[in-house]
C-alpha cells in the first residue's frame, strides 16, 4: 500500500485530492486548520467508506504539526509514496497600503511553511532509501500579474523557482518534484464571490473556471508512475487565461 500526504485537505482541491487517493486504494494522512471544516470532511470521507487516513488538525506551516506527521509517518501502515503541498493562504491588498502583518503571515505560510514540508518529506523518503513524487500547489499569479495579488504572487513565483532547483538536491535519491499552478477553481472559499463563475467564464478561452476535479487529475498525473520521468516543471491548469490574461471585473 501506497501512502500519501496532503495538506490545506478539508475542502476544495485537497478534499478532493483526498477522496481521489482514497479511492484508488492508497493511505493518506491529511492535515486541515479549521475546526469545524475538518470535523465535516472526516464526516464525509466516513459516510462514504472511505477510511483508510488519518486528519490531523493543526496548522501546516506550524512546527507542531510536523512533529505529529513524523509521529503518523512510523505509526501508519504503507510506504509513503509522495506529498502534496496544498496548504496556502491568499492575501489581497494593494501594494500601497499592504501591510506587514499580513506579510509576513503570507510568507510563514505559503514559503516557510511548504520549504520545511518538503524538507521535512525528502529526509524522510531519502532516509527510508523510497523513490517519491512531491507536488507543490502554486497559482497563475506566480506568472501573471492580477491586480492586488503582488504578495500572493510573489509566494507562488518562489514556489516554482524553489521546485526547479531541488531538482539538483532530490533527484539522486529518486524524488521527483513538480508543481501545479491553477488557475480559476470553483471551490467553496471562491463561491463566497457570487459573481466568479460568470466573471471567470467571461475571461477563460475555454469559457469557465476549472472544478476541483481538474486540478487533482494534473496532480494525481504528477504523483503517478506515468510522471516517473518528469521533475522541475510546472504545469499550468487554467483554461488557457494565461495566454490573455485579462482581470476580472469583480
């Protein structure tokens, strides 16, 4: 048996990403910072029989919670396999008047918080002598410009840097690392914006956002031996708005 890691897990792509793995027979241990989302998704994964994991409630970027991963790490059955670092936050505010605080909030999470998860997995796979696929959740604004988003998109541009060059220090133990940026997703935190379907359908080529199912088939790509030989590269799932780039009106 398999076994998987995946953080940022209790809704959206990571819940997804979860029943998916899940589904195809493999352990997963999966992390979630609210309370109340993380009761109702391990709710859920149960009533649909899926129960071969293990939620830990904390937050992913917090030294605690890597201790109680190393813990799970020994504890459950399966070799792991690989990690998705789905854990994130998205700050908006405009650079004028961005502030410290939720800088350096974005940067505990989003930088320190992936940078010593991988760390933390590549030791792992590296001390275990186990061949591994790491797969980083980045975003379209690590290559695009989006108004109020420069701290958010400076994150995920280090987060795609940051993937090519472990290739130099993952590859001779036969980790692969890759990277995903999505672009507009329909989840439940951007469902909040009752016009971001209509406006993101309006500015997509293939005329709508992406549903969390795009997004976990990409990564579930990057996770398989299908990718074996595939590392340092970055794909972008986003309906081709890349290739325009217009901001939406809302």
């Amino acid at each position: 048996m398999k076994k998987y890691i995946v953080t940022g897990a209790g809704q959206g792509i990571g819940f997804e990403l979860v029943k998916q793995l899940l589904g195809q027979g493999h352990f997963v241990i999966w992390n979630e910072i609210d309370s109340v989302v993380f009761e109702q998704a391990s709710k859920e994964l149960n009533k649909h029989g899926l129960r071969q994991f293990i939620g830990i409630h904390a937050d992913a970027a917090a030294d605690i919670f890597r201790i109680e991963l190393l813990k799970v790490l020994d504890s459950s059955p399966g070799e792991l396999a690989g990690v998705v670092c789905n854990a994130g936050i998205t700050t908006f505010g405009d650079f004028w008047s961005y502030s410290k605080e939720s800088m350096d909030q974005i940067l505990h999470v989003n930088i320190s918080g992936t940078f010593f998860l991988i760390q933390l997995v590549a030791r792992y796979l590296k001390e275990h002598q186990l061949p591994g696929s790491i797969v980083v959740m980045s975003s379209v604004t690590g290559h695009q410009a989006h108004p109020d988003l420069a701290a958010y998109g400076m994150t995920k541009a280090a987060l795609n840097q940051l993937v090519q060059n472990l290739v130099i220090d993952l590859s001779p133990f036969q980790i692969r690392i890759n990277a995903i940026s999505p672009g507009a997703t329909i989840t439940e935190r951007t469902l909040q914006n009752k016009e971001y379907q209509s406006d993101w359908a309006e500015i997509t080529p293939l005329g709508k956002a992406a549903d969390v199912s795009d997004i976990a088939a990409s990564t579930l790509f990057f996770l398989s031996d299908q990718a074996k030989h595939i590392t340092g590269q970055t794909l972008v799932v986003d309906g081709g708005w890349t290739s325009v780039s217009p901001a939406p009106r809302h």
